[in-house]
C-alpha cells in the first residue's frame, strides 16, 4: 500500500468542495428562477381575472340599470 501525499487529498477535497458548492448554488439559482416564474405567472392570471370580473360586473350593472330606466320611464311616460 502507497501512501497518498497530503497535498493531492487536500486538492481532491478542495475540488470535491468546489463541485459541491457550484452544484448547489446552481439548484438554488435554478428554484429561486422557478419559484419566480411561477409567481409572476400566478398574479397575472390573478390580475387578469380580476380585470375579467370588473369588466363582467360594470356590464351586468350598466345592462340591469339601462333596463330599468328603460322600465321605469316606459312605465312612467
């Protein structure tokens, strides 16, 4: 059995270390990327639906109140 000189374990490990750390912030960078997207995905359907039920609801109104003054005035005149 040889033995390793001190100096390529340490190499080895800080290489292994290195790796490590890269990966990790990669996976990190990559969820942060993700988890962004999909916020930014969510609100604007959020703010898209809500647009969608404003515009739905000031027609509805502007229709029941047209009818009723058309009501009201035909009953009236």
């Amino acid at each position: 059995m040889g033995t390793r000189p001190f100096g390529k374990v340490f190499w080895r490990w800080i290489v292994v270390v290195v790796v490590v750390v890269v990966v990790v912030v990669v996976v990190v960078v990559v969820v942060v990327v993700v988890v962004v997207f999909v916020v930014v995905v969510v609100v604007g359907v959020v703010v898209a639906v809500t647009i969608v039920v404003v515009v739905v609801v000031v027609v509805v109104v502007t229709v029941v109140v047209v009818v009723v003054v058309v009501v009201v005035v035909t009953v009236v005149v």
